[in-house]
C-alpha cells in the first residue's frame, strides 16, 4: 500500500537527469526504511501529474529499479517494493559493495579524515539504515 508521507520532487536544473533523480529518492527510501518490501509506488501516470513530467520518464525511472530487483509488477497494484533477495555468496556481494566503499574511503582521505573519522562516518550509516 502507498504511504502517504511519500513525497518526490525533481530538480530539472540541477544537472542530474529527472529519471536518476526518481531512482535516487526511491533507493534512499527503501535505505532509510520508509519503503518496505510490498509498499506500492504511485502509478506512472500520478507519478508524472503530480511533478509535472513526462510519463515515459516515470516509465523509466520504474523500469530500472525493476531490472535492479528493487521493484517488482505487481498484477493489479502496479509497483511494488520488492523482497530483498541474497543472490550470490557472501564474498561475491561483498565484491559489489567494494567499489562503492573505496569511493567513499577515497573522498574521505581526501577532505583529510582519519582513517577512525572515516570508520565513524561508516558505522554511523550503518546504524542510521539497519532495519533490525
């Protein structure tokens, strides 16, 4: 079912295609716990009304969340979040989330973080996102 404190908004100069933008803001929800597993996305078409963009760009957006296994079609709902599923062994995914994590440490050497400052900034995230 659709929350009600779902609330999406596009930024058309800042650089950042609307369909990414879409796909961001529905990553982070999913992250933060506002979006659960079953939970319905507005339809293509409330989606595109309601920001005052063009359907196809909703379509989009919805589509790759779909092919990353985020969202799933759901007959007569529309889009739902989907189940999180634990495809690969433990070192596989640990290798998905590597390049993410050396980008991280990268740009935190970079503002002149210790590595314990960088390791806070982790620990925190991970706290603020577990959803046990």
């Amino acid at each position: 079912m659709q929350k009600p404190s779902l609330t999406f908004s596009v930024h058309p100069s800042s650089g950042v295609p609307i369909y990414r933008q879409l796909i961001d803001q529905v990553e982070a929800m999913i992250a933060g716990g506002r979006l659960v597993p079953g939970d319905t996305l507005p339809s293509v078409r409330d989606m595109a009304s309601e920001l005052g963009i063009n359907m196809m760009t909703v379509s989009k957006a919805w589509a790759k969340l779909e092919m990353t296994g985020l969202l799933e079609r759901s007959r007569g709902k529309g889009m739902v979040v989907a189940v999180p599923r634990n495809e690969g062994s433990t070192i596989e995914r640990q290798a998905q989330l590597k390049p993410l994590t050396d980008q991280a440490v990268v740009r935190g050497l970079q503002l002149g973080l210790t590595d314990s400052q960088i390791q806070e900034v982790f620990t925190s995230s991970l706290q603020e996102h577990r959803h046990d």
